[in-house]
C-alpha cells in the first residue's frame, strides 16, 4: 500500500525559500501577500505604502490605505486593510493602475 502526502499548498512557501520583497505592481500583490505571511509586515513597509499609494490612485477607501501605511497602526488593523485594499486592486485590474499613473503624471 502506498502512502500519499497531500501537495503542499502553493500559497505557502517551503521554509527558508521565503520571497524578496519586491515594490508593488511588480509582479503582484499575492507575492507580497505570500512574504507578509512569510516575514511580517515590518519587512515589507516600502510596499505596503505603494499599495496604499496605488489605492489612492485607483480612488479606494483614504482611510484604509492611511491605516495601511502607518506602522504604528496594529497589524491586525493593517493585515484587514490591505486584504481589502489588495482585493479591490485586483477586481480593478492593472488597466486601472496603468490609467491612474498617467493620469498622476500629467
């Protein structure tokens, strides 16, 4: 009898394989979600104000993407505010951020 061991799960890195911590939009905000579960959310601060930042142009919630960026907040508060902001981000698209970078140049 042969025995099985269920795959492991994408959404969880192998121990010590963790992801770099990369600016948001590049490749994507699931990456950055897979490292804050990996590493926290004080290893990955400057992208966490990008997402905030991207929010903001894409006309989210000001509130959540204020809790997002301050690190004083608790992280429970800023774990529940980039899931929703994060989620919103992808129900828009890249075509919404693209148009919010050249609308923020012009």
């Amino acid at each position: 009898m042969s025995t099985s061991t269920a795959p492991r799960s994408p959404s969880r890195p192998i121990a010590g394989t963790a992801p770099t911590p990369r600016r948001f939009g590049n490749p994507s905000v699931g990456d950055l979600a897979i490292a804050i579960d990996a590493e926290g959310l004080a290893a990955h601060e400057p992208a966490l104000r990008d997402v905030a930042d991207a929010a903001l142009r894409a006309g989210l919630s000001p509130v959540l993407a204020a809790v997002l960026a301050d690190a004083t907040q608790p992280d429970v508060a800023r774990l529940r505010a980039f899931g929703l902001l994060s989620a919103s981000l992808a129900a828009t698209g890249p075509a919404a951020d693209r148009a919010a970078r050249i609308d923020a140049a012009a």
